[in-house]
C-alpha cells in the first residue's frame, strides 16, 4: 500500500507519510518458519557457508582473468 | 628511476600502491599522499555503527605498513594537479597540504612519473542542508562517524527501554546517493539490535532511498534463479522487509533536515515530512576538491575533472539514452585521455552513466542511485592500474594491457543483517558482471549461473571471514598478494 500525501495543519492528527508502506503491504511472500529457522541452523549453515564460499570463489576468479 | 604518486589509500589506492610496490625494483620509488594516518576496513563500519565492534577493530595505522614495504607515506591532502608540470619543470606534480600534525598546514609540490587519483569520495552532506553529524543525522560513512551512531543508538535503546517509543529512519539523504546496500545494512543491524535487546515493538524503523523499488542497490536490481524460478532482489527484499517488520519510504530525495525532523519529496511530486529520534542518512558523494593546472596556469580543471569532481577516464562520456547504454561505455584502462601518465580509480573515476535507470520529478529533481564502484571492484581497478605501471615503467608495454572493466568484472558483497555467531544472518550476493550486458547476456544482462543471492546465518561469517582477510591483506602481511581483491 502506498499512501498519498498527507499535510495536516497544526492541530490536526496527521496520517502516514506520504509513500510510507507498512510491512504489510509489501507483495512478497513471508518466508515459512521453518525457512526462518533453516537460515540460523548451525548444520544447514555449515552446508550454505561452503557452497557460498564456492560460488565466490568461482566468480573471484573469472574476475580477476 | 621512475616515481609513482598514488593518492589516497582507501582500498583502490592502497591495493594499487602495495601491488607497485611489489611490481617495482626499490630503484623506484611509490609514493602514497593521504590526509588519513589510519587505514578503515570500510565494511565492518556497519558494525561499529550498532556498538558490536570497536573502530580501533576496523582501522590501523598505515605508516608502519608502509615503512615495512618500502612506501613513502605523507600523510597530506592533494590540492592541485599539474599534470603538465610549469615553466620551471617539464614533469608533471601535485601540490599537497599535509595534515600530519607534525607538519600541520605545510604544503609541498611532489613531482611523479605516473599519479594514480584514488582520493575516494567527498562526503557531500552540504547537499542537504541539516544533513550529517554536524547537523541532525549520524553516519557511518568513517569510523569516528559510526562510532557516534552507536552511541546515539545507545540513548534510543535506553528511551525504547524506559517505555518511550522511538521513530528511527535510515537510508539515503540526497536523491543521487550511492551506497545503498550500506542503508540496508544498517537498517537490518539497527533491527537486530533492538530485537536483541527486547525493545523491538516500540520502535518504528522506516527506511527511506533513493531507489525505485527495493533491491536495486545502485545497480538496476539483481535477477538470480532459486528454486526452479528467476526471481528479482525486489521481491526477495521485500520478502525480508517483511518478514523483520521494517516500513519503507521508496523514490525520495531529502530536501533538508531540522532537529527530529526531515522534508522530502518523492519521485510523483509528493512532499511530505517525517519525523524522528534517530536518523542514519548516508550522504552523496562527489569527487575530492582537486584542481588541475596546464603549464602556463591556466585552470583545466573541467578537461580533467567532471563536473561531479570525479577524474575523467577511458569511458565514453556521450550523453545517451538508457537504451544505448553498452557494457562498453564503462573504462577498463583508467587512464585519463588528456594524459597517459594519470590514472583515476576507485570512487574517484568519473562512471559514464549511473547503472540503475536515471529519473526525475516533476519539478526536475533527480531521484535516483548513483553507481556503486566501491569494494571488489575498487580492489580489482587498483590492481590493474599498477600493473600497468609497472610495466610500462619496466618497460614491457608502452600502453595498458591489464583491464578492469565493471562491465567484465563480478562483485562478491555481503550485506549484514545482525551480528552474532549464532544469531546473526547476512543477505550473501554475488553479481556478474556489475555492469549489465544484454550483448553477452540477453534478458538480464548478468549471467543466471555467476549472479546469486541467499539470507542466512552463513552469510554472517562470511563477512566476518572477509573482516578478517581482508585487514590481514592490506597490513601487508605474509602472502597477501595471494589473497584476491
């Protein structure tokens, strides 16, 4: 949700800022909790770190010719 | 004996002045100009930015360094460029001021060979009146910066804990920022922070940029495959906004900044004002306040330099529009095409065109990143120049050989989102090239194999391991050479 602008005068509450979205109103899916929990999982994060470390590596080297 | 004078040592000058400095017999002599004594692992700056790390655990001093290899260091701020020389010398020098308090104000004309401009970025928080730590935000562009952002922090937390709901905005403050991915960073550290300590759902954080939408990052957003699909960084940011509860303000340039409060207007033609406790609004950048001088005196300042005050190189600077943009608009050679003896790297290379496409308002205000050139492919620019150098002072070539286009090279970057062993996560990217190509790769203009994008714990580590290798790599110490850029 994107919002218009808003211009209160002195006494008036004003509304949310202008182009100001609230978290839900982001289009992107919430990641499941157990996705959420994978990204801390020691094991499973051991396993990403290396193959990380790889896909770097791999793309340090093409760059640097 | 040839003299090579490199200014500035961020992480483009000090890789370039340490590569000469093994590329070079000590016959000749590399010289470094900086008005830093200390080296700054720029990266980890997010972490003192939040109170996790120390400055003194993200800086050290670069004479000893430089003693150890044979550089000679001044530690002066460069003013003037005579690449002509003057009608007392055919050679080509820069004028300094040094800053060492030893010898506070003097200045001093160093002649060179070759000069390689790495000054960096002038911090242009006067872009936006109000805007920086002499106004009413903080930064954590610098060490001594982020080192205040902490402790500012610390009084938001001590409010949040005291019961007092606090607005923190972080972002960009000027429409043609860069850095974004530094915004974002900090944005997640901040959150984290405050998660840590208890006191998450009395602050409203909100995240105002430049950006037209989320994850482009100054490079026009990233597309990666996962899980059977091509996917965008806006999508996958997004999906991280979310999921940590953090507002966004998209498409704004700040106007100015009062005490606990901000004016903007966005991209539609809004205006609005947001208030808040805190605020972390990096700057725009321009190039350092380097004029240049042809031999009779007269000021060639604008031949040399952009208007932005960054130094011109091999790009191709003709005005065109988005959809003419090629990969070979971008320099790969940094040489400067008034002289072959001037290099410019790092953020003082003026970028033909920005990466992300350009907008405006409707009142002409530009809304939008400038491109990133920080980093790897800083390290990377750094690297090629001096072998350049070296071999045209060695005389194995007469003109550049080595290049180092953004256009031909990738970008590892590891954006923090929390510190912590066990709790922490980082948004691990890697992007090839920087620079799209849609002749090599059409589509996306990156290769769907090189360009990839994951959150985690382990992202976190890699930072830290980068913290690591990469201060051990500018000290200098044994087989840093071996340790890419």
């Amino acid at each position: 949700m994107t919002t218009t602008p808003s211009q209160p005068g002195p006494d008036v509450p004003r509304g949310p800022a202008a182009g100001l979205t609230d978290p839900s109103a982001y289009e992107a899916p919430m990641p499941t909790e157990r996705t959420v929990k994978q990204r801390t999982n020691l094991p499973i994060q051991a396993y990403r770190f290396a193959a990380v470390s790889l896909k770097m590596t791999r793309m340090i080297l093409r760059s640097h010719g | 004996m040839a003299r090579v004078v490199v200014l500035g040592a961020g992480i483009s000058g000090h890789t370039a002045a340490l590569h000469l400095r093994r590329l070079l017999d000590k016959q000749h002599e590399v010289v470094v100009v900086s008005p830093n004594s200390q080296w700054n692992w720029i990266p980890s700056n997010i972490w003192v930015g939040v109170g996790r790390m120390k400055p003194s655990q993200v800086t050290f001093p670069l004479k000893p360094v430089y003693d150890k290899h044979g550089v000679d260091f001044r530690q002066a701020k460069a003013v003037a460029l005579h690449p002509e020389g003057d009608e007392r010398t055919s050679k080509g020098y820069v004028d300094v001021v040094y800053t060492d308090p030893a010898r506070a104000g003097e200045t001093q004309s160093i002649e060179y060979d070759y000069v390689v401009n790495a000054t960096g970025p002038k911090l242009n928080f006067a872009a936006t009146p109000g805007l920086g730590p002499d106004g009413h935000t903080v930064s954590v562009c610098t060490y001594g910066h982020a080192d205040e952002a902490a402790k500012q922090l610390a009084g938001v937390i001590a409010k949040l804990k005291a019961g007092q709901r606090q607005t923190l905005v972080i972002g960009v403050g000027h429409g043609t920022c860069t850095c974004e991915g530094a915004a974002f960073e900090y944005t997640f550290n901040v959150e984290h922070e405050l998660r840590e300590a208890g006191v998450r759902d009395l602050a409203e954080i909100i995240y105002l940029t430049n950006e037209y939408e989320l994850g482009d990052f100054g490079v026009g957003g990233l597309n990666f495959k996962q899980n059977g699909f091509v996917t965008t960084s806006k999508l996958w940011t997004e999906s991280l906004f979310k999921e940590r509860g953090v507002k966004s303000i998209l498409r704004a340039h700040v106007q100015k900044v009062e005490e606990g409060r901000l004016f903007y207007e966005t991209l539609d033609g809004s205006a609005d004002t947001l208030d808040f406790d805190f605020a972390m609004l990096l700057p725009p950048f321009r190039g350092q306040d380097l004029q240049a001088f042809a031999k009779d005196g007269s000021d060639i300042t604008a031949t040399v330099f952009a208007p932005s005050g960054f130094l011109k190189v091999d790009a191709d600077y003709t005005a065109k529009p988005v959809d003419e943009w090629k990969a070979g608009d971008w320099p790969s050679t940094y040489v400067s095409p008034s002289y072959p003896n001037v290099f410019g790297v790092g953020i003082a290379f003026a970028p033909p065109h920005p990466i992300s496409t350009p907008r405006k308002a409707p009142n002409g205000t530009v809304i939008s990143p400038a491109p990133p050139r920080t980093g790897m492919p800083s390290g990377l620019m750094g690297r090629a120049v001096a072998m350049n150098i070296a071999d045209m002072i060695t005389g194995k070539s007469n003109t550049p050989q080595h290049h180092a286009s953004m256009a031909e090279m990738g970008a590892a970057c590891v954006a923090s989102a929390g510190a912590g062993f066990t709790k922490g996560s980082a948004a691990s990217m890697t992007m090839y090239p920087v620079v799209p190509d849609y002749d090599r790769f059409p589509g996306y203009g990156r290769s769907l194999t090189e360009t990839t994008g994951e959150i985690g714990l382990a992202g976190h580590w890699m930072k830290h391991l980068l913290h690591v290798m990469f201060i051990y790599k500018a000290k200098g110490k044994l087989g840093w050479s071996m340790i890419p850029e």
